[in-house]
C-alpha cells in the first residue's frame, strides 16, 4: 500500500508541475495566441445575454503588429477614472472593429482623434473613451452601454455604425476564439477564459481531429490604402448589400429594435446620442454619388426612432478622395479623421 501511495503522489506531484510548467510557458511565449493566429487574450467572456465578451481589462498586446493597451475599465487607450473629473466633457465611443481602430495605432482611431478635434474647437477640457470592440454588432453596442457605459458618466455617446453591424454578434467558445456559433458559447468560469495552457490542448486535440471551424479574419491581410481591396473583401460586401436589399431572416430586426433601444435608452438617461453611418470603402467607387441603399434604409430607421445619425456617405464623398480605407470596412488614419471632424461638428450644433 505503502509503494501505491508513493505511486500515485509522484504520479499527482508529476501531473502538477506538468500543468504549472505547461502553464507558466504558455503564458510567457504566448502560445495560445501564436496558434491562434489573433490575441485571444485581448477578450474575456460576460455572462451577459449581449455583449457575450469584451475587452479584457489591463491588457498590453500586439494585433498584427499594432500596439494595443486596454484600460481597468476595459477601454483601449490610457487609464481613465470611472467618472469624469470636474470640468470634463466625457464622450463615449461605442462600435466594432471600425470604432476600435483595427490595424491603427490607438491616436489614429476616430475616437482619439475626436477628443482631439473637440478640444481644439472649444478649448475646452474634453475625453472620449474608445469602447470599439472587434466583432460587435448594434445589440452588442445597445447591451454594452446598458451595462457598462452609463456607469462612466458620458454627456454624449457617439456610435460608430459600420454596414455589417446587422450581423450575429459573436462569442468565445471553448477554445477561447471567437465564433458566431453561439451553441459553443464559454462562460466566465471557463477554463477557456483561466488557462492558457488548457487552451493549448484544445487547440492541439482539436487540430489533431480536423474538427476546427473558426470564425475570423485574421487570415486576411489588411491592405495598404490605395491598393485597392482583396477579392475576400469584394465577396463579403456583395454579400452584405443584398442582405440590405433582402432582409431574410432575425437579424434585421434584431439591429433595428436595437438602434431603437438606443434612442430610448438615451432620452431615459438624458444623454445625447449620435449614430455615425460609416461608408464601406467600395461605395466611395461609385463614378456618381448617389445614396446607398443600406444608407436610404438606415436613415429610414433612424427617422422612426426618432436617432440623430449622421450619415458619412457624403462626407467621405465630399473629401474628394479615395484611399480612405485599410479595407473595405475599415477607414484609415485619414479617413477616421473624417470621421472625428463630423462628429465633432454634430455634437457642437447642439452645445
């Protein structure tokens, strides 16, 4: 008996220092992420019904080569207080990908550059919080501010709506990537959320078995502005435009209840609120500028629920330029500048 306990202790004692070691150069190196192809430590999974992740807070990473820090309060940019100081104009930036800043520096996203714009117009004390979060659609943004962004405080809470907002939001399954396969959903207590070496295993299990489908695109490289977009881009917008002229199934109304709970939730709180229409990249193509159709059927929406938006179709148009996005969804340094000149203009009118 004595030679079984010894046995089994050495075997335990074996299978601890295995996992502690397994885990601690998992972390060091960053494995997870390295086979995963994206940072999936920039998320942590909610229990909330919507948004299903957000940003994990206090982390410092690198997004195909961009450096990303997320704030305690699970913001990108630098540390904030949870409520603005006195004398402060606090805005909060909620969106996707597009409001993040995917592939940008963290000056160069829209938001930064709208407090930027904002206090060279008043000279007055101004901040925008960046609460993009890659992946994200309107309930997410509706779900995020219901829980998380009235909590900071803001006067003003600008959304910056990119045309795939429609879409299923995403959320972080049991290998810790995020996928629109929302039976797969991981909850916070997750080993897929606490250990990067169980990750690892996953990852190796699941590879070993060709059982792996992910949602991403990781895979395609962002293009440098004016070269024009990828096919993979071109097939994707196709795509979502006839789903703006064929709605068919619950995703449309999912984004316009939405879009409607965020003009309700703004007037109950006396917040202002403006939705910024963001252009996809192959419409500022077009020879003669007409409005899109997916811009014709927001503003519709946007009348009905009585939302200030504004919509970037013609701003962009009137830049007189191309080679404002990295790709097709998401607007360069330059045109996220666009993008920050008009909001702040909208949100002075009314100042």
């Amino acid at each position: 008996m004595r030679r079984v306990r010894s046995l089994v202790l050495s075997a335990a004692l074996s299978l601890v220092v295995f996992f502690a070691a397994g885990e601690i150069l998992s972390r060091v190196y960053h494995v997870a992420d390295r086979m995963n192809g994206f940072p999936r430590r920039l998320y942590v999974a909610t229990e909330d019904p919507s948004p299903a992740y957000r940003l994990r807070p206090g982390v410092v990473t690198s997004v195909r080569g961009i450096d990303v820090r997320v704030n305690q309060l699970g913001l990108r940019g630098p540390e904030v207080s949870a409520v603005p100081a006195p004398g402060v104009h606090r805005v909060l930036a909620l969106g996707d990908s597009a409001t993040f800043g995917e592939g940008l520096a963290e000056a160069d996203a829209f938001p930064p550059q709208l407090e930027r714009e904002l206090r060279t117009l008043t000279g007055e004390r101004w901040e925008v919080l960046n609460a993009g979060v890659q992946g994200y659609n309107t309930a997410d943004e509706l779900g995020l501010l219901e829980t998380r962004g009235l909590a900071l405080a803001p006067e003003a809470v600008v959304v910056g709506f990119n045309l795939n907002d429609f879409d299923y939001g995403p959320v972080i399954n049991s290998q810790g990537i995020l996928t629109r396969d929302r039976a797969t959903r991981a909850g916070t207590w997750s080993l897929a959320n606490l250990s990067e070496f169980y990750l690892v295993l996953r990852w190796l299990a699941v590879m070993r078995q060709k059982a792996f489908v992910a949602w991403s695109t990781n895979d395609v490289p962002l293009e440098p502005p004016g070269k024009g977009f990828s096919q993979f881009d071109r097939v994707v917008s196709v795509v979502r435009k006839r789903y703006y002229a064929e709605p068919n199934d619950d995703r449309w109304q999912t984004m316009v209840d939405s879009l409607h709970g965020l003009a309700r939730v703004a007037r109950e709180h006396g917040v202002r609120l403006v939705v910024a229409i963001i252009p996809d990249g192959d419409q500022l193509e077009a020879p003669e500028p007409t409005t899109p159709l997916p811009q014709q059927k927001l503003r519709a929406i946007c009348a009905d629920a009585k939302l200030d938006c504004l919509d970037l179709y013609p701003v962009f148009v009137a830049a007189g330029a191309t080679g404002l996005h990295l790709d097709i969804m998401h607007p360069n340094a330059a045109g996220q500048k666009i993008i920050a000149k008009a909001l702040a203009d909208r949100l002075l009118q009314h100042e």
